[in-house]
C-alpha cells in the first residue's frame, strides 16, 4: 500500500475560530480525516482535481488542484479519524461517472489513476452548545462547512471516547457520507 | 412601428453568435482540467446566484408576468410574496439533509428512507411534471418567434425544439455564468426600457398608470377573503403558495440540483438568499409593466392580443428602437435556451441514473451512458414539444408552469417532509400518502371550487397525514433507514461524547448564526414586502 500523505493545513487557527464562530460554535479543535484520493483530469494528461473518498462513500468529496498540497510532517497531537479500507477500482470510476452525468461540462474528465492514494484531510471541529451539543466540521484546505463528513467524525469521537485519550491518534470509523468539494 | 427591422435581426443573430462564441472559447480555454473545475469558484456567489435565477424562470417571467399583470393587476403577486418564507425552510430544513446526505437526485434519499418503490414513484412524478412544465418553457421563446417573425406559432415550437435539443446533446453553454448574468441584465435593461417608453407615450406619464391602476382596482395586491375559491386572496398566497415554492425549490430536481452541486451548504444557501430577495422585485416589475400596458392599450383604445404572453413581445417588437428590440428578444432566446439546457439535462440524469442504469442496464461502460443520457435528452425534447403544442391554451406562461407543479408538488414534497419529521414513517405509509396525495390535489381540483394554489397545501396535508396513519400499521423504520434524517448527535451517549470533548476545546465565544441571521433576514424582507403592497393599496383606495 501507497505511504498516507498528509495534506497541509491551509486554514490556520484563527481563520477556522473565526468561521466557525459565524457558525454558532463555542469552541473548536483540530482533526485529521483519513480518505483516499484518486487523480482526475483529461486523457494522458496531468491531474486537474482529485476525487476524495472511502469504501462505502456514495458520492465523492471533489478537490481541484494539480498536485495534492501535501506536507512532510505526519499529523501529530490532533484527533486522528481513520475510516479504513480503499474503495475499489470500479467504484471510484462509478462515483465519477455520476458526477460527469449530472454535469456534462466535465465530461471528458476521466479518473486517470484507479488506484488511490491514502491521504490525511486536515478539518477543524467546531462544538455549540445550545438545548443540545452540535458538531460543526469545516475543512482544513478551504475553511468550507463539510456536514457530510459529520457522521464519520462523529463515529471517530465516540471511538476516542471509549478508548481513552491515548486513542486519539488512532481512532477508526466507518464512513457513510461524502462532501461535494474540500 | 417600426417593427422587427433588418438591423434587430442583425443585432439577435449576433447576440447569439457572440454567446456561442463567448462558450466555444471557454472551452477552448480549459486546456487544463483544474480550468474545468476553478471556472466557476473565481466567479463572485452573487453572479452564481444570478445564473441560477436567469436559468429559473426570467424567460418565462418576461413572457408571462406582464400577460398576468395585464389581466388582474398586482393581485397575483401573493402567488410570490411567500418565496422569502419558502427560502427559509430550504435553508434550515432541506438543504442541510440534502446536502449531508450526499446525493445525487433527491429522490435517492426516499429510497434510503422508505425503499426503492418510492424513490421510482417520486422520481417518476418529476419526469412527467417536469417534463410538461418544460413544454411550457419550451412554448416562451417559440411565441416570440411567431411573433417577431410572423411564422405560425407550432412551426417556431419544431424549430425552438430543434435547436434546443440540439444545444443541450452538444453540451450547452450554460456553464458559462457570466453569460447568464449578462442575459439576466439584458431582460431586466429591456423591462425598465419598457416602462420608459410606454410612460413617456402617455400624455400624463406615471399619473395616467396610477390613476388608472388606481381606478380599476390594480394596486390591490392584499385580498384578505378567507373564500378559499378566491384564487390569488392573501391566504392562498401564503398557505398555498408558500408550499408551491417550498416544493418548487426543494423537491424539483432541476431546481434543487445546482444546490446539491454547491461546493457547500453556505453556497447553497447564497443562491437561495438571491431568489428569496429577487423574485418578488422582480416579479413586481413586470406585473408593474402588465399594469401600465394595461393603462396603454386603454389610453389608445387598442385590442389586447387574444394570448396575453405576446403583450410585452409585441410591444418591445413595435416600440423599441431599432437594434433594442434585437438584443432584447435576443436576450429572451438565450435564457429560454438556458432553461430548457438546465431542464433537458435534469430530466436525462434523473432517467439515466433512477431507471436506466437500474432496470435496464445496470453495469454498462460510461461510453454507453453517455449515449443513453443523450437519447434520454431527445425523449424528453420530444415529450416537451408535443405538450409545448397545448401550453398556448393554459394562459399566462408563468401561471401555467406554477398550475402543472401544483398537480404534483405537494405530495411529493408531503412524502419528503414524512421522511425527515415522521421516524415512525416507513416504506407502506410513504407510498399511501403519496398515491392518496396526487388522488386528493386532482379530487379537489375537479370537485371543489378552490383556489388553484392551494393543491399544494392539499397534497403535502393529506400525503403526511395519510402516510403517518398507514405507517402505523407496519413496523417501525431501523435507525439506519433514520440515519440521513436524524441528527446523529442527538443521542444521548454522542452528547455525552460531544460536551466532554468541548469542554476541553479551545474556547471561541459565540456569535450569532451566520444560518440564523440570514433567515431572519429574509422574513424581514418579506415583512418589509407585504408592508410597502399595504401601503401601496391604502394610497390606491384612498
């Protein structure tokens, strides 16, 4: 398997505090998702974008951009969300063709590389307090509210909880959802 | 009169040329795929959401809305006063599900829900309303064909047909939002260009418009009748209307796909935040321009076209200087086009994606989807053009587009509604309430005499109550079938999860919702509306 690349995180600390202030949350932490990337663009050409997901995600969280913003250091001291096996060859090229149906302009846009490439997606957690605790998840590359990667986040807290706080590097989660853009 | 000069043809087969052009370079210019894919994100969200409402409904506004205005004045504006109020729970309730769910036709998170039978059924309803509002949009541009070229209105339906399936094989252009945004200029230039001309044409000018709008009883906007018969009474508006526009936005994949495809849920709600603050306006406009046509054709005795929607095209036609009249009916043609791209392409997703690639075909190659989207598109051209062929007898365009989602509407956005408020819903009840829904909006509509705009009302009341009743009689859903639907931090072991993890969060101070400052803003603006329409009467009355 492909070593995991860390993407670098673009949103710094006081820019996250501030959106997600504008979102209602109170208080706010740091957090890595673990996806799978997979290379787009035009025939025999070079990457334009990349397709982010996992296994069982039904539609793709879409990163455009020709190299993947990675950094050296692997992520450290922050709450790490695992979400485990790669999609398969056939079901990254079929989350793709429904993106390419709906919007014929990206039509000649092809997966160029089946075999994906781990990646550890920086986020900022966001937490309100009101008759109820919410969640609020917004990326780490572009600062943009990321609810579908909610529930994956959620599963990776409880995980964290259970296990105690030497966990929180290493928590795994199932992931059902998926994000239009990061 | 100068009529449709030599130069108008110039200036509107140039127009179109220069748009063509504008999108072949656009094309051209996406040598690299990272092009594809930034085009649209270095474009501000207000053009964004300008495109949107220039693919929505500004054709068929321009076409219809002063027909209507004509007929009944600013009466019918109640059919959109309620939009602000509808904006704001697809904001707070849909769009967030919609969005968290990661779909790519709504109609796939009923099947998630309540099973595939609803999902078929639901996605079946919006092919054939869809389908047949289209055929209106389809009938907008070809009347202004006739009209500007004097050729029997069904041969300029086959061309316009022809030349809008053909657009949208080849991919359309209406990618290019700059394009949009300029159409939508071009309509509202040639409204305020309308109005300009027909006032001055008036020996008293605005006094002749308001003494006579005054005097027929135009500026009564606000008709507080609770006789539910009274088509356009303030309550309907609300009521009825309110459930129109809710449906109509949020449960019609045409519309609501631009939404699904935002980069993100504060995107989405950009492009609603335009339509919640621009339709009504806008719609105000050219009703406003109905009412000074109508003040118009009184002063110089004249006999109103027999179809209302050619009022205002035959105006611009007769009136405008030679050269504005091409460019505003060209304008006119390139937002239809816009429409019927957006449309003709939903309708070919929703087909090739909800039945095709699962009845039919369910692991070709992507070459053979694309064909199959591609005769999809030419199917529902057809299925347009045949009914474009009757949309001449529904009346004012925009009325008829708003009659056929009405027909469907409700309970389908009743089945949406059951699905995320009822977790004791399930597949059984879902489907009841949805077929006794359509059963109940037709029986009404045949048996009862009752404003038009309440078929909606009547669809999502009796879909959800039926569906809830039926629901009872078979099991409860499982929590995963709840999954999309509930907030899965409401329980209480993830509550427990999430405090403890605030509490040793870096502490930001709260302040206040960027979700809920907007919605407040947009009941304001709809306050603010409904209290300059009551003004506007009082002084008419008074």
């Amino acid at each position: 398997m492909a070593e995991r690349l860390t993407l670098a995180r673009q949103i710094e600390e006081d820019t996250a505090k501030r959106r997600l202030q504008r979102l209602g949350a109170a208080a706010c932490e740091p957090a890595w998702v673990s996806l799978w990337a997979a290379a787009l663009g035009l025939p025999n050409g070079t990457p334009g974008a990349w397709l982010l997901c996992t296994k069982e995600m039904r539609r793709a969280l879409l990163l455009v951009g020709t190299e993947l913003p990675t950094q050296v250091e692997e992520p450290s001291s922050a709450l790490n969300i695992d979400n485990g096996l790669p999609p398969t060859p056939e079901a990254l090229n079929r989350l793709w063709l429904w993106e390419r149906i709906g919007t014929p302009r990206h039509w000649r846009i092809q997966v160029l590389d089946s075999t994906p490439t781990p990646i550890w997606l920086p986020c900022w957690l966001g937490y309100a307090r009101g008759r109820q605790h919410r969640l609020l998840v917004i990326s780490g590359l572009s600062g943009e509210p990321m609810p579908m990667l909610k529930p994956i986040v959620l599963k990776g807290l409880q995980q964290a909880y259970r296990n105690g706080p030497e966990s929180e590097t290493k928590s795994s989660g199932a992931s059902e959802r998926r994000e239009k853009a990061v | 009169m100068e009529g449709f000069t030599l130069f108008d043809t110039v200036v509107l087969i140039g127009y179109i040329s220069l748009i063509a052009w504008i999108g072949s370079r656009f094309s051209k210019d996406q040598h690299n795929p990272e092009d594809y894919f930034l085009g649209g994100r270095k474009i501000p969200g207000w053009a964004i959401g300008l495109s949107v409402m220039a693919t929505q409904a500004s054709a068929i506004t321009f076409i219809g809305a002063p027909g209507w205005g004509f007929e009944g004045g600013l009466e019918r504006l109640v059919t959109f006063i309620n939009v602000p109020l509808a904006m704001i729970v697809l904001i707070l309730v849909l769009v967030p599900i919609f969005h968290r769910a990661g779909i790519y036709s709504i109609y796939e998170l009923l099947e998630r829900r309540f099973g595939p039978a609803t999902r078929t059924l639901t996605a079946l309803l919006f092919l054939i309303a869809r389908g047949l509002a289209t055929g209106v949009v389809l009938y907008a541009p070809a009347l202004v064909l006739a009209v500007v070229t004097g050729w029997s209105v069904n041969l300029t339906i086959i061309i316009m047909a022809v030349l809008a399936i053909s657009y949208t094989v080849m991919g359309g252009i209406s990618a290019v939002i700059w394009t949009d945004v300029v159409q939508m200029f071009v309509l509202w230039l040639g409204a305020l260009l309308s109005i300009f001309f027909l006032v001055t044409s008036l020996p008293g000018g605005w006094g002749d418009v308001f003494d006579f709008g005054a005097a027929s009883g135009m500026f009564n906007a606000i008709d507080l009748s609770f006789d539910p018969s009274v088509t356009y009474s303030l309550w309907a508006g609300l009521l009825g209307g309110f459930f129109l526009h809710v449906a109509y936005f949020g449960t019609d994949q045409s519309q609501i796909q631009r939404v699904l495809s935002s980069p993100s849920v504060l995107d989405a709600q950009r492009s609603l935040l335009i339509g919640g603050y621009l339709l009504i306006p806008q719609m105000l406009l050219f009703l406003f321009i109905g009412v000074i046509l109508a003040t118009y054709y009184q002063q110089h005795g004249l006999t109103p076209p027999e179809d209302l929607n050619e009022l205002l095209p035959r105006y611009v036609v007769s009136a405008f200087p030679s050269g504005m009249a091409g460019l505003v009916i060209a304008g006119v043609f390139a937002a239809a086009m816009s429409s019927l791209d957006s449309a003709l392409n939903s309708l070919s997703a929703v087909t090739v994606r909800d039945f095709y690639s699962r009845y039919i075909k369910p692991n070709a190659s992507d070459a053979h989807y694309l064909k199959a989207s591609r005769m999809a598109t030419i199917f529902w051209g057809l299925y347009a053009t045949l009914f474009a062929f009757f949309a001449g007898n529904l009346g004012p365009v925009i009325e008829a587009v708003n009659q056929i989602g009405s027909w469907f509407y409700g309970a389908l956005l009743g089945t949406f509604l059951l699905a995320i408020f009822s977790h004791r819903s399930n597949a059984r009840g879902a489907m009841a309430g949805l077929i006794t829904g359509m059963f109940s909006v037709w029986a009404v509509s045949a048996l009862l005499d009752i404003s038009w705009l309440y078929n909606n009302t009547v669809g999502v009341a009796v879909s959800m109550s039926v569906g809830y009743l039926v629901s009872l009689t078979a099991p409860a859903p499982s929590q995963d079938q709840l999954s999309d639907v509930m907030m899965a931090e409401a329980a209480p072991d993830m509550q427990a999860v999430l405090a403890a993890r605030a509490d040793n969060a870096q502490v930001i101070g709260q302040e206040a919702r960027l979700t809920r400052r907007r919605c407040i803003g947009l009941f304001a603006w709809f306050c603010l509306m409904l209290g300059m329409l009551a003004l506007l009467q009082g002084w008419a009355n008074g």
